[in-house]
C-alpha cells in the first residue's frame, strides 16, 4: 500500500489556480517542493504515492511523488507530476510543511486531471462536497 503526504496548498484560492501555478512551473523545468528533511518513510512515498492537497480545509486534489532528490542549500526536493488529479472532497485540518495521509484514509479519485476539461469545475466540487453529495 502507497503512502501519501498532505500539504498546505499556501496562496492558492482553488484548484484552479493551483493547477495553473503547477503547469506554470512545468513550463520551465521540473516541478518540485522543498522540505528540511526527507521523509523518513520515503521508500513508501516515491513513485507510488501522492501529494494531496489542502485548499479551504478540505482534501482537493492529489499530485503524484515522481521522486525525492537533493535541492539548494542541503534541502531536500519533492519533485511532482504537474497534473492535478481532482479527488473527492474530505475536510482536513490546516497544518504547517507535511503530514503523512495512509492510503486507506486517502480521499477517492474523481476521474481526469483538471486540466485535460473533463472535470468537474472546483467549485461545484466544492459546493457539492458541503452538501454531502461528492
């Protein structure tokens, strides 16, 4: 079973403008985040689990963990696929860097990444997970 991270999606009013924030960093090179330390269940996380995360207090979205590696200054890099893959909507505390989620806990798929346009808008996600219905 993959393990997962959640993370603060910090500055980001929805979903969609995480994903633009993502592919604009696509754009010009790899996308990546930088923590202190590596994870110490890495080996669990890279290549099979995801970065989901937090916008409003709820679990929005996931990015795949592509790899860990070495970043400037002795941090450690988080390198993400950029496509955001829209999940159910879960309610999740704000907390500061990351926080290990298992995959039993991890919140479901919804089908398509947010920017291939077979998604569901992000707000309607949103109103519709108030409601109990996603």
């Amino acid at each position: 079973m993959p393990l997962h991270l959640t993370k603060v999606a910090f500055g980001a009013s929805g979903v969609e403008h995480l994903a633009e924030r993502l592919l604009e960093r696509a754009a010009t090179g790899p996308v990546f985040l930088t923590t202190r330390y590596l994870p110490k269940r890495h080996v669990e996380i890279a290549g099979q689990g995801s970065l989901f995360w937090i916008i409003k207090h709820s679990l929005v979205a996931r990015s795949p963990i592509l790899s860990f590696g070495e970043a400037e200054g002795g941090r450690v890099a988080i390198h993400l696929d950029p496509h955001l893959v829209l999940t159910q909507g879960r309610p999740k505390r704000a907390h500061q860097g990351w926080r290990y989620l298992e995959d039993a806990d991890a919140p479901a798929d919804l089908g398509g990444d947010i920017s291939s346009g077979d998604a569901l808008p992000a707000a309607l996600i949103g109103k519709l997970a108030a409601l109990g219905l996603v």
